[in-house]
C-alpha cells in the first residue's frame, strides 16, 4: 500500500478504504486476463498448477 493510501484511510476512516478497495476490485474484473487468449502451453502450466493447488489442499486436511 502507498503511504498516500495509507493517509487517506487514517485521515478519512472508512469511506477512502472502501474507495480504494471498489476502485481495486473493478479494475481487478475490467484487466483480468481472459484465459482463452493465453498460448497454449502457459494454459497447460496454469492448468498444471490449479491441479497441483487442489491436490495440497486435499492432502492437507
């Protein structure tokens, strides 16, 4: 977090967090990737990992 972030929250309260977090949040939906336009192999690999997260977790409960 910026330190011009950080003085908005204390100075505010709430309401510039809650800014900084919808304006986060929409930019995070509006830039995401769209996995239909990665190469083929850099699918395969985040494929690879997804599968691998979903095996950890299952081995660690």
């Amino acid at each position: 977090m910026t330190r011009r972030v950080a003085e908005l929250k204390q100075t505010e309260g709430g309401s510039a967090a809650t800014v900084c977090e919808a304006v986060g949040e929409r930019l995070r939906s509006v830039l995401a990737p769209d996995p239909a336009t990665l190469p083929p192999h850099l699918q395969t690999l985040l494929n690879q990992l997804q599968l691998d997260d979903a095996e950890t977790k299952l081995r660690s409960r």
